[in-house]
C-alpha cells in the first residue's frame, strides 16, 4: 500500500512527463558550459526571476552557500533571521566553509524582520566590527509557518540594504508557491534582491536541483565557487529536463496544493485537542499542536499514524508540519484527518 506522506514536499516523485524527459534530453558536459538542457533550464529560470543568468546546483542548501560565498569573503557578515533555514538547517556551511559571520535577527510572525533591526544591524565602519556585506530573506518562510513576504516588503528591505551598500539574497525555495499564493508573476517577488536561490525539487516535483539566478557577473563568479564545492555535475541535462517541465509546467498547479492545505487545516481545526498554530495556511504548510490534556505525545501519535500508512513531520514534543504536494489527494486529506482524529480519541 502507497504512503500518504506528509513529512514534505521534498518527497515528490518525478512525473511520468519528468521521466520520459529526462530519457531523452540531449546532454553535454556543464562544466564546460556545453550541456543543452542544463543551459536551457538556466536561461528559464533566469528569465522568470527577472535575472540575466542562472546557475544550476545540486541543492537550495548548496545554492545558498553558492551565493553567500560569492557575495562575502571570510570575516564578512550577513544579516539574517532567527527561524531562517540558513541559519537553522544548512549545517552551518556559511561559517564552517566560508569562515562568513551571522548577524541574527528576529523573525516576525510574517517573516519579515523590522527595517529598524535591519538598519540597527548594518555595522559603521570601525576596525573592531565585521563589515555587512549582506541581507539574507526567505519566501516563502518555512519555520513562521508558510507565509509569504510581501513585493512591497522585499523592496523596502532591499531598498534599505542597497542605500547602505550591502547586498539582498533571497532564499525563495518556495518563491513559486509565494508567487502563487499572492497571484502575481514570481518575479514581482524576486526583482528587487540580487540574487535568488529557488527549489525544484520541492512541490515543483522535479527529483533533484535549484538555481541560483542574479546577474551575469554574479553567476560568474558563483560558478567558480560551485566548483569548489563539488558541486560541478557533468552531464547534468538529465537531472535538467525535469527541472524545466517543474517550471514550465509544475509552477501552475501550486494552487491545487494550497487548497488542499487549507483543507487539511479546517479538518485538524475542528478536532478535540488540536490548536492550528498559525492559523489557516497561506501556502501548502499546515502546523498544528497538541493539548496538553492529550496523553500522547507528536512522537507516539506519528508512529500510530504510520501503522494507517500515514507520515507526517515532527518538529516537537507536542507539535507537527504536514506538507501537501502533487502527489497528495482530497481522499488523503480525508483520510489523515480522520485517522488523526481516530488516534486521538484513544486514550493512552
């Protein structure tokens, strides 16, 4: 029997379009810039963030390292937010790698971070201070829920940053569901920062791979360090083909996973113990907790869970991240919200 898995997005499969592209894309070797489908899939990305070039790289955690180390030398710093992933879940790749500092402010329940702790972060130029070279941002941002940063927020940010001279990467992992939450072009929401890193083999579907897109000489520069990191893939066409459907293709159908993530919302809403914690979802991420009156622990109730062929994500004690994505259907949220709702009206 088929999982319905809700752990994330990145647990998509390739579709059957994916698969028969990958089979037949032409291929050549991407280190020597000679591979057709990887510069198709470059071109693309490019154009749809509002940038000149694009880099293809094996991961968002590895397009983001790319660009902070292309964007900062050793001792620089970068601002960034608390619940970032960057700063959360990238291993700390930025300090152990790029010997780059991190100034950490706090995110806001929106997940922006306030212009004033942004322009109170930017350092003067004293011999005792790192130098801030950069302003890190998410859309959309995972840890505050899922939700989406405004056009009108990333220009102001990055209005701020480039007045004091520093530069704006954007982590926009899910930049296409913001995009598609907002219903606007993605890149009313990238045009403002220099660089962006975006996923396609979250929601988008594709089975490995984001970009890293900014201008020409930034992409220059990032190849250079991509290869640094191991991160020069060769014949790179066949992971590409399926990247350019995830675009062309995949991009459109994230207001399907929005729907049904607000679907699985109203169905955990109603039940007994069970507090939404961000509300209703803007995007395709549901987090909810439990009571303490309930005896079972998130641990305890995955586990039953997984015995009705159900995952769902951990993040605490007493709380949990659903994801939906393509492969997940109205008859799977139906069913996890009344197994959950089964599990939980069994005492102990």
């Amino acid at each position: 029997m088929d999982y319905i898995d809700l752990r994330s997005d990145t647990v998509t499969h390739p579709t059957p379009e994916m698969l028969q592209a990958m089979l037949g894309a032409p291929l050549g070797d991407d280190v020597y810039e000679e591979d057709p489908t990887v510069n198709r899939l470059q071109e693309l990305a490019a154009e749809r963030m509002g940038k000149e070039a694009g880099l293809f790289v094996a991961s968002g955690t590895m397009g983001n390292l790319v660009a902070i180390l292309t964007h900062c030398g050793r001792g620089d710093e970068i601002i960034l937010g608390n619940l970032s992933h960057t700063f959360l879940f990238e291993a700390g790749g930025t300090a152990a790698l790029g010997g780059v500092h991190s100034y950490v402010l706090p995110n806001q329940a929106d997940g922006s971070l306030l212009l004033d702790d942004i322009r109170d972060a930017i350092r003067s130029d004293n011999v005792h201070y790192p130098t801030s070279r950069l302003l890190c941002l998410e859309n959309t941002h995972n840890r505050c829920g899922g939700v989406v940063l405004s056009p009108e927020y990333t220009q102001a940010a990055a209005a701020l940053a480039h007045e004091n001279g520093l530069k704006v990467h954007l982590d926009g992992a899910r930049v296409f569901n913001a995009a598609a939450a907002l219903a606007i072009p993605v890149s009313a929401l990238t045009l403002p920062v220099d660089s962006v890193t975006f996923c396609l083999s979250k929601a988008l579907c594709a089975p490995v791979g984001s970009v890293l897109c900014g201008t020409a000489d930034f992409i220059r520069k990032a190849r250079h360090i991509r290869k640094q990191l191991g991160g020069g893939m060769r014949q790179a066409g066949v992971l590409a083909a399926a990247g350019i459907i995830a675009i062309e293709k995949m991009a459109d159908l994230l207001p399907e996973d929005h729907h049904r993530a607000r679907m699985l919302a109203e169905g955990l809403g109603a039940i007994p113990g069970v507090r939404l914690d961000f509300g209703l979802p803007v995007s395709n991420m549901v987090f909810f907790s439990l009571d303490p009156a309930l005896p079972l622990s998130a641990k305890q109730v995955a586990e039953r869970l997984e015995m009705s062929f159900i995952k769902v994500g951990v993040t605490g004690n007493r709380s949990f991240r659903l994801v939906t994505h393509y492969w997940i259907k109205d008859t799977d949220i139906q069913k996890t919200v009344d197994t959950i709702k089964e599990v939980l009206s069994v005492q102990g």
